[in-house]
C-alpha cells in the first residue's frame, strides 16, 4: 500500500513486505505493506500480537476474503492478485476485500482478541500461495498466536528477503468501495437464521453463478423462489456467494439483508461465527459491479462536500464505529451534511458500513480526494454541463431544460426524472443521470446567488 501510478482507467498498486506471511506451529504471521496509523503513515506497520480465540474459524474466514480478492464473477479470467486490506480498531480486526469484477465485497470481522493492540490503522497483508494452503489445513478450535506486522526479532531471520507486488486497480473496483458502504446504508435485516437452518438454506441454492433467486421468509427458515415475494431478498448469482459455504460447519446464524422495499437488487449476506462475523455484499446483477451504481453521485454534487470531508475526516480516528450524531456535534454540520461527507470520505476508500451494527467504521485506503472526479464521470460530465451555460431553469416549477449534443432533455429535480436514454433505460435505478445531476448543481448555485 505504498505507492500508486495511475493511468486513465486503472491505477496500479505497489506492495512491499519485509517478508511473506507464515503460518507454522500455531502463529500466523501476517507481514504488512504500507499503511496509515494513528501514529502516522507506517511502511510495515504493527497492529496487534497476540491470542484469536479459535484457530480454524478464524483461518477458514480469512481464507474466505482472500478468496474473493483473487476471484472474477463474471467472465473468470486467470490474472489477477489482489491482497486483502486490514484493519485495527483496537477491539477488533476488519478484513477486507473486493472482487476483481467488482460485484462482490467480503469482509470478516475478528470481534474476540486476546493481546497487546500496538496501534490502530490500516494497511494491506500479505496473502500467498503457501499461506493460503496452511490456512486450509487448519483445524481444531485451539487458539491461534496472530501477529499483524513484523515482530522485529523474527524480522531479522527472513535474511532480507523483500516480497514485492504490483497489482493492478480497475477505477471500477475503487468505485465500488465507495458505492457499497451508502448502498448497505440503505438495507435492513430481512431475516435470521439459526445454524441448521442457514446450513439447510444455502445448501439449496442453485449452483449456477447465473442464477437468480428470491430467499423468502417461511417461519423459521427461508425458502428459495423463482420470483420476487413478500419480504424476500434478491440474490443474483447464486454462485457468489460461494465463500459461506466452508464457514458453514462454524455457523451460529446467517442473516439476510436487503432494500426494505424488497426490490430486486443488491443484497447482502452475513454469517456469525465464533468470535466473529463474515459478511458478503453481492451487486443486483452478476454483470454489473458495484461501480456503476451511482449512488454516491447525489451526496458528491453538493457543494458543501469536499470542505465536509476535510473536517469531517479529521475527526475520524479508527474508532469502533462512526456516530454520525456525534460527528454532527463535533463539526457543527446538520446530519444530512455528515452523510454527505462520509460519502466523499467513502470515495477516497476511508468509510466503510457495518451492517450488524448498521453504523460507519473509520479505514484508510490509499485513494486521495483528486481521483473523486475521475472515478465518477457522470459527475464530471454534470459539472461541464453548467459551466458551458447548457442549463436552463424553468421559473419555479422544479424542471429545467438540458442541451446537449443530442437534443434538449427535460429534467424534474425532485423526481430525479429526464428524458434522455439512460433514464429511460435505468429509471432511476443505478443513480441520476447527467442531465439531472446538472439541474440540481445549477439549481442550488441560482438559490445562492439570487437575493
């Protein structure tokens, strides 16, 4: 996590480890790449030494994110690494990832730890060929001796040896950090179920990575249907959801998460484990990463975002969970202004969401405000609209008139409604358009300057 070049499409990542990570004799040694702390930027930092409750779950779960970060959903293709990125709170561990496709974010949270937490922070660890076959050899429920970060005596016995990566970062993949965290905002908990129950339950899943399922409440378990049902949940692409499956001989209970008006959409997938929780987050549709999603877009085109941000993210500091009530207090901002800027926070990769405890976590990932704009062309576009004067509000009806190349679209502000294709095509559904986006910056920049 130490230096990024960036292209038009794609940045590319360069890791360093002091040395590849270990698993022998009871310590797992994850070896860190760069990364922020509490005590500031670390090229190898140190988070925590010390005691995981129970050995397998805890490799088993970890093998499971790593296992998303190598995969491409939709049309596989070898050639691609990617390590996992982690995160110390001080009472617990977050780790994460995303799926090359970019339609399906992983995350196990290690909530039980018994040890010397040496600092707070993020950074990405090391995940190899060797390591994630001793992690599948591990069984028991023996504890386990962790270390993330170098130990500096064990350190000295690698003979220098430095592992090197360079991975590269579709613009589509960074978007979906930011995209997920407002999209799981929105879901709430659809169902739970206990550990036979949920075992019985994705067992019956289609095994294709095309199908789409509705899970539908049916007393204490939930049934699969073919079609949309009162309070079910969309899972498209039953295959993605592959990684729950080796975690199920650990699993207490599985919840179901969802939009509540029970669109079909993204949903979300979370299984207790002893001692922690495994959470997958799978896109509306196999094809279609979280990038493309727009939800972020209405919170970044306020004016008052970016400045938010800053303040906003000085007050973060790797807390357990984010209270947006208390950051509300702290900067002065009204709660709908704190959203928004942990959004634009999100888009630089340093705002995540729990949904078990349906509140923002703090993490630093290393995607600077500048890439904002690059990543969201719709917003870009929007921007461009209103400085060459191609915006026309219509008095106080709430519409505005749009010209473009194409034509003239026409644009109802609140209803977020044009007449141009990709509204037509989307209805609303994957964010605003460029035309409506560029109705309501110009809307809000009329307000401030009409006395």
């Amino acid at each position: 996590m130490i230096s990024m070049v960036r292209g038009m499409t794609q940045a590319v990542q360069a890791y360093s480890y002091a040395g590849p990570s270990t698993l022998a004799d009871g310590k797992l040694g994850l070896s860190t790449s760069g990364g922020t702390a509490l005590s500031g930027p670390q090229t190898h930092p140190r988070f925590f030494s010390g005691l995981l409750a129970q050995a397998a779950p805890a490799a088993a779960g970890l093998l499971a994110v790593a296992d998303v970060a190598l995969t491409r959903y939709h049309q596989p293709r070898p050639g691609w690494t990617r390590d996992p990125v982690v995160t110390c709170d001080g009472g617990r561990l977050r780790f994460e990832s995303f799926s090359a496709c970019g339609g399906v974010y992983a995350r196990l949270d290690v909530l039980e730890l018994d040890g010397d937490v040496l600092d707070r922070g993020t950074t990405n660890v090391d995940v190899n060929g060797p390591l994630r076959e001793a992690l599948a050899r591990v069984g028991g429920r023996d504890p386990l001796h962790l270390g993330v970060g170098p130990d500096e005596l064990t350190v000295t016995t690698l003979d220098g040896a430095v592992v090197e990566k360079k991975v590269p970062l579709p613009s589509r993949w960074l978007r979906g950090f930011a995209e997920v965290q407002v999209i799981a905002a929105g879901f709430d908990l659809r169902a739970e179920l206990t550990g036979p129950h949920a075992v019985r339950f994705l067992r019956s899943l289609p095994r294709g990575a095309r199908s789409t399922v509705w899970a539908v409440p049916s007393g204490r378990d939930l049934r699969v249907s073919s079609g949309p049902a009162r309070g079910g949940v969309c899972l498209s692409g039953t295959g993605r959801v592959a990684t729950l499956l080796p975690l199920l001989r650990f699993a207490k209970k599985l919840r179901a998460y969802g939009p509540a008006d029970g669109s079909s959409t993204a949903s979300a997938w979370e299984l207790e484990l002893p001692g922690m929780r495994y959470t997958l987050a799978v896109s509306p549709e196999p094809w279609r990463g979280f990038s493309g999603e727009g939800q972020v877009l209405g919170d970044l085109a306020t004016d008052e975002a970016a400045g938010d941000a800053d303040v906003v993210g000085m007050l973060l500091s790797f807390e357990p969970t984010v209270e947006l009530g208390l950051l509300a207090d702290r900067s002065g901002l009204s709660i709908d202004r704190v959203r928004a800027a942990l959004t634009q926070l999100g888009t630089a990769g340093r705002v995540g969401y729990d949904l078990h405890e349906a509140a923002h976590f703090h993490r630093e990932l290393p995607y600077d405000r500048d890439q904002v704009a690059q990543l969201n062309p719709r917003l870009t576009a929007a921007r461009a609209l209103v400085d060459s004067g191609a915006v026309r509000l219509l008095g106080d009806s709430g519409s505005a008139e749009v010209s473009t190349d194409g034509g003239v679209r026409r644009v109802r502000m609140e209803a977020g409604e044009c007449t141009c294709p990709w509204w037509f095509d989307h209805q609303g559904s994957r964010g605003p358009c460029k035309h409506v986006l560029a109705a309501r910056i110009a809307a809000r920049v009329d307000v401030t300057v009409t006395p």
